[in-house]
C-alpha cells in the first residue's frame, strides 16, 4: 500500500511539473509576449514598423529605439507624442488608429533595434523590430542613370524610324 501511495504521489507531482512547464511556456502568468521580425529597407526610402492593432481609447502605444530602449514615440489616450530626437528629426510619424511608426527618409543612423510596447486592459504585449538600412551606392545610381539614358536613346531611334 505504500508503494501505491509513493507512486501516486511521484504522478502527482510529475503532472503538477508539466503543467507548471506548459503554462508558463505559454505565457499565461503574464509574462510579455515578445516576437521579432527583421526588416530591410533602402537608404532614403520609408519603411512602416506596423502593430496590428487598432488603437482602443485607454490604450498605450510606446516606441522604443536601440538596447536601452530610449522612447522615441507614444500614444496615450489617443495624444501622440514623439520625442525631439536629433536621430529621428523630423522622420518619424505614427498612425493614430493603429500606432503603427512610420520613418520616412530612412538613413544608417536609423538601423538597429525597435521595441514596440502596447499596454491595455488585456496586458502587455512587447514586439521587436530589427531593422537593417542598406546603403545606396554611386555605382548602382551610375549603373542605373547610364541604362535610363540608353533606354531614352533607344526609344528616340526607334521613333525616328517610324
């Protein structure tokens, strides 16, 4: 009988183990979902770093940039603020329905590490962009000035045949 008893007390505490491991895994004690996504984008361009939410009236969108994730830009109470940062002058801008930062005129001094932290009722959700500017070079703007002059001066020709 005390055999049966120690092993059902070893099942016990086995179960006990397991579920502690899968509920914690799944992030049900409240700890942040956290998710990565990279993102590239040309020099110059704009790239959109996008929440997929709708932004709810007591919601709090807060945009962070690099590992000591400095505030850049935020949504509280449906009032944007974005922060005068000399890295971002005049690049950034936000979505006030979805929180979702936009920067425009992109540079190198822009990559690196975005944190986006979106607090509401439900709880705190964080995702990560990483996001990696590539440089333009002369030689591809030279290869590509060089091949729409030679297109215009092959429509020119043909032109003049007909």
């Amino acid at each position: 009988m005390f055999r049966l008893y120690c092993l059902f007390r070893k099942m016990i505490h086995s179960a006990s183990f397991f579920c502690l491991c899968f509920l914690l895994s799944n992030g049900v004690f409240g700890a942040d979902r956290d998710e990565m996504k990279s993102v590239s984008v040309m020099e110059r361009d704009s790239v959109s770093l996008n929440t997929d939410v709708k932004v709810q009236r007591e919601d709090q969108i807060l945009w962070m940039f690099g590992p000591q994730e400095r505030r850049i830009a935020e949504i509280h109470k449906q009032v944007i603020h974005i922060d005068a940062n000399p890295t971002f002058e005049k690049r950034l801008q936000m979505d006030d329905q979805t929180g979702s930062l936009t920067i425009r005129n992109i540079t190198n001094e822009q990559s690196g590490l975005y944190t986006l932290q979106i607090i509401n009722n439900i709880g705190n959700t964080r995702k990560r962009f990483n996001v990696t500017v590539f440089a333009l070079n002369e030689r591809s703007r030279h290869t590509k000035s060089v091949a729409v002059i030679v297109l215009l001066l092959v429509i020119a020709v043909v032109a003049g045949l007909l």
